[in-house]
C-alpha cells in the first residue's frame, strides 16, 4: 500500500475517534489541514478546505463546546451527537482518501470511521449519564473539558503525527470500551430493584 493512502487511513482514524469526543472540532481542524494545503482531500470533499466552509466550522465549533458546559442541554446534545459523530467519522475519514476506489472508501470510512467515532462518543454519553446522576449535572463541566481537550489533542496529532494519533486511538477505543462496560455494570446494578426483607 501507498504511503501516502497509509497515512491518510491513519489521519482519518485519528480525526473520526476526535469526532466522538466533539463533532465540529476534528472537521475544522480538517478544514484548517486543507485550506492551509496540508491535507489532500478527495475531489468531491475540497470545498471543506474553502474559507466559507473554515469559517462554519469554526463558529459550529465555538457553539458545540459553548453548549456542552449547559447542565442537562450536554445530555440533549449527546443524543443528537451519537449519530452525528458517526456521520462525522464517515465523511472525515472518506475525504481523506483521495486515491482509493470510491466501494473501499466508502466501506472503510463507514466501518473504521463510523465505528470509531460511535465507540467514543457511546463512551462519553455514558460518562455524562454517570456524572449527571451522581453530581446532577454539576460536575459535566469537567467532563466537557476533558471531552473538548482530548478532541483538540487527538485532532492535532492526527494532522501532524498520523502514526502516533492512531496508536493513542487503541487506547483510548480501550478505555472507552472499559468505561462503556464499567459504568453500565454500575448503572444496572444502581437501577436493579432492591429485594425486600
């Protein structure tokens, strides 16, 4: 396989798992790579480097963190967020792949990119459920932080050193799938009814 379509996959994955954590800040990171010609898109996906396109993304992702410190409106978002961060990880991860047959591109970014970008937003969904029945909604805001935190981190490193963000993708999907079984082992014993003497 080609270097470049390697590592374009691996920019991808890197920008798909980001995706999880918030939906708008890998796609205008992506945005930035394209209009600043660091990243080569697939014909069909160039207007994400446009500058009206830059500008969207960035006041989309102004509004997307802004929300996420709202206690109980980061709970309605993370609904909305499940499916969009898949779209998200689907297209961001299809755009990279500029030189791959359009049926495995499209499978690929379905299967790797949907999939991990579901898999971390599942696990911060659960995390916020946790947190919001434990502190009713007070202590989200830390939780946003770290989310919007590890969006920008992981979004850089997938730019920048491709290789790497895919190796801090195995941890954290690990990490996610840990949370996701931890906290909804505790949830289901929180919620089991109580046997009567």
């Amino acid at each position: 396989m080609d270097t470049q379509i390697l590592l374009s996959i691996c920019v991808g994955i890197g920008l798909s798992a980001a995706c999880g954590f918030r939906v708008f800040v890998p796609v205008l990171a992506l945005s930035i790579g394209a209009f600043t010609g660091h990243l080569h898109l697939a014909q069909n996906f160039a207007w994400i480097g446009s500058k009206p396109a830059l500008v969207a993304f960035a006041v989309a992702t102004v509004f997307e963190i802004c929300a996420y410190y709202i206690p109980f409106l980061d709970n309605l978002l993370d609904t909305i967020a499940g499916p969009t961060a898949a779209i998200a990880g689907i297209l961001v991860t299809a755009s990279l792949m500029a030189d791959i047959d359009p049926m495995w591109r499209w499978t690929f970014a379905v299967i790797a990119g949907g999939g991990i970008a579901g898999t971390t937003q599942l696990a911060t969904t659960k995390l916020r459920l946790a947190s919001s029945a434990a502190t009713g909604g007070m202590g989200n805001h830390i939780l946003s932080t770290i989310e919007a935190v590890f969006s920008t981190g992981l979004s850089v490193f997938a730019i920048v050193l491709p290789v790497v963000a895919v190796l801090l993708v195995i941890v954290i999907l690990i990490a996610c799938w840990w949370m996701i079984y931890a906290v909804g082992k505790r949830v289901f014993r929180w919620l089991r009814p109580k046997p009567t003497a």
